[in-house]
C-alpha cells in the first residue's frame, strides 16, 4: 500500500513545490551523469523524472503539453466542423 501523500496541503508541514522540483531536476542530471559515466544505453529514468516535471508544470499552468495538441483540437467545434467540411470536399 503506498503511504505517500497525495498532494501537498497533505503534508504535515508546508513544502515550496519549486524547491521539490529543484530536487527532482537535480536527481534526473545525477541519474543521466552515472548513465553516462557508466557507459549504459538507456539514462537510468533521467528523462522520465524530466517528463513528470514538464507535466506538473503545465497542469499548474492550466495548460496542455504541445504534444497533446493532436488530442485537443478533436475537442473543438470549429476543428471537427473543418474536418467534415475537408472530407466533404476532398471526397475522403
């Protein structure tokens, strides 16, 4: 069972989030340098602590990823009004 909080207003003491994210950054480049020195094919989980980062940052922000886009614009009127007007025309 994991025992881990599930957000911060859990926590027992108040945390600044960019100082955790400092620390999660530091461990990424400690996990990528000892992939490297170690001569090894993959960074160690280096990329995937970056990823959460990025992903932290943009949901604070209320936004989506840019990679996300293709997802997103299926949502929008305008967009599915302009693919059915696309297959309409171009007979697809």
């Amino acid at each position: 069972m994991n025992s881990h909080p599930k957000s911060v207003r859990e926590l027992a003491t108040p945390v600044d989030i960019k100082k955790v994210i400092a620390l999660v950054l530091k461990e990424a480049d400690g996990l990528e340098n000892d992939a490297g020195w170690s001569g090894s094919h993959h960074d160690h989980g280096a990329r995937h602590l970056r990823e959460l980062v990025k992903l932290y940052e943009y949901g604070m922000d209320g936004k989506f990823p840019p990679e996300w886009d293709k997802y997103t614009k299926t949502l929008d009127p305008e967009y599915s009004e302009y693919v059915r007007l696309k297959n309409k025309f171009e007979g697809r």
